[in-house]
C-alpha cells in the first residue's frame, strides 16, 4: 500500500493520514508506515 501511495503522490500530492482496515494492520505495517512518514 505505501508503494501506491508514493506513486501517486505527484498527482495527489502528499498523504497526511492513512486508514486502512484491519487487513493492513501488522507489526511489520506499522513499522513501514512510521518509517515512510519521513520518506512521503
């Protein structure tokens, strides 16, 4: 999911908050997501 967003971030512009169900919901995730906050 981070990898979408960051492509389409030219065209959306930068993401301020994710929602996502539980489906997306992983230690692993939530690492990823805390760590590509600097990256968006």
């Amino acid at each position: 999911m981070l990898k979408v967003l960051q492509e389409q971030q030219a065209k959306l512009g930068t993401a301020t908050t994710l929602v996502a169900d539980t489906g997306y919901c992983s230690e692993n995730n939530v690492n990823a997501c805390e760590v590509a906050r600097s990256c968006l």
